[in-house]
C-alpha cells in the first residue's frame, strides 16, 4: 500500500521513538485499558530511566498510541508488554512498533529475545508468529482469571541473528 495512503487510513503516520518520563499517566493509562493486572504510573517511571529497560513509545500525530517495552541483558531480552490502543487495533501497527523495537534490541547487541503469551490471544500470537517467533514451551494453568479459570502461556523465542 503506498505509504501516504496507509498513514491515512492509520489516522496519521506513526512514528516509534522512546518513551519519556512524562509519558507514564498514559502507559499506565495504556497498560490499565489492554490487562487484567496494570502497571502504574510510577513503574513506568522506573522503567523509562532504567538502563536495562527498553520502552518505547507509538505516537500517531499527538496521540501516544501504543508501546513495548522489553528488559534485556547480556544477549538476551524479554518482552515484557506490548499493546496498542483499542481504537487503533487491526490496522497492522503493533508489527511495526514490534519490529522496529527488535531492530533498537539488536542495535544494543541482543541476539535472543523471549516472550510470554496467552494461549487463546489470537492477535498477540499472530502478531509474534509472523513477526519470527516460535513457540518453544508451554505453561499449564499459567494465568488466573478473576473468575477463577486458569489460562496456558505459551513461550516464545525469535533469535536476531
Ligand atoms: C496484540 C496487539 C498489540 C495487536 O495490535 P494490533 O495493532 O491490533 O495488531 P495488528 O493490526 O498489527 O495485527 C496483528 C495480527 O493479528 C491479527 N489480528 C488482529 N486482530 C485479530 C483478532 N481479533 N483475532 C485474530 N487475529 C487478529 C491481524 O490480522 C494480524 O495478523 P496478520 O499480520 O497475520 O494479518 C493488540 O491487540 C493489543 O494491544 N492487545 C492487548 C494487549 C495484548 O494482548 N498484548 C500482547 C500481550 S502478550
């Protein structure tokens, strides 16, 4: 799709770039909206000046769309959150919010990166199963619902190089 049409149709063009302190309301507003268990302001806070925290933020016009935030260290990294505002959802932004966030990994020397999903989150693992990753375990009962039901979590892994 040409790019000035697709940047339309997204609402505007999205930029990924990191995340600031003055961000965490709206992460952990964000974070609140897309999990069960959210994350609060000042953890974001944490995160953005920790050294081995990657976060970064998806901006569309002024709109702080989305983030992913991952923790790394010697060659390997963990993804730790990814989410996408609900009103921006199914328009393919999470892919290049995603990718962009492995490329800034492997710029910081990462090789292998881990991830944990929900079994039954369709999106979330098409989103990592096209975007490389394989699932390499499988947690039984991983995840407690509030009605008591217990979900799997997959684990996954994509290697840089
Ligand atoms: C997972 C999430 C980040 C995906 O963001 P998104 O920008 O809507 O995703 P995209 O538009 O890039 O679509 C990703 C893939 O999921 C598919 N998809 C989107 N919505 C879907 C749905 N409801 N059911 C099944 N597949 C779906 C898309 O077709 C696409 O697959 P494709 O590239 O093979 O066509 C977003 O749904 C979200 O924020 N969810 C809540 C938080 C979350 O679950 N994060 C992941 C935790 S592990």
């Amino acid at each position: 799709m040409m790019r000035w049409l697709r940047d339309l149709w997204r609402g505007g063009k999205a930029v990924v770039e990191p995340a600031r302190a003055r961000d965490a309301r709206r992460l952990a507003q964000l974070h609140a909206a897309s999990f069960r268990h959210g994350w609060g302001e000042s953890e974001f806070e944490q995160m953005v000046i920790e050294r081995n925290t990657l976060i970064q933020r998806l901006r569309i016009g002024r709109k702080l769309a989305g983030f992913a935030v991952s923790r790394f260290g010697a060659d390997e990294a963990e993804i730790l959150s990814i989410a996408i505002d609900a009103s921006y959802r199914g328009r393919g932004l999470s892919r290049d919010l995603l990718l962009t966030h492995l490329g800034h990994l492997a710029g910081r020397g990462v090789r292998s990166i881990f991830l944990e999903v929900e079994e039954n989150n369709a999106p979330a693992r098409r989103l990592y199963e096209g975007t490389g990753f394989a699932v390499v375990g499988r947690r039984e009962r991983y995840y407690r619902q509030p009605d008591g039901e217990q979900l799997n979590a997959l684990l996954m892994r994509r290697d840089l190089f």
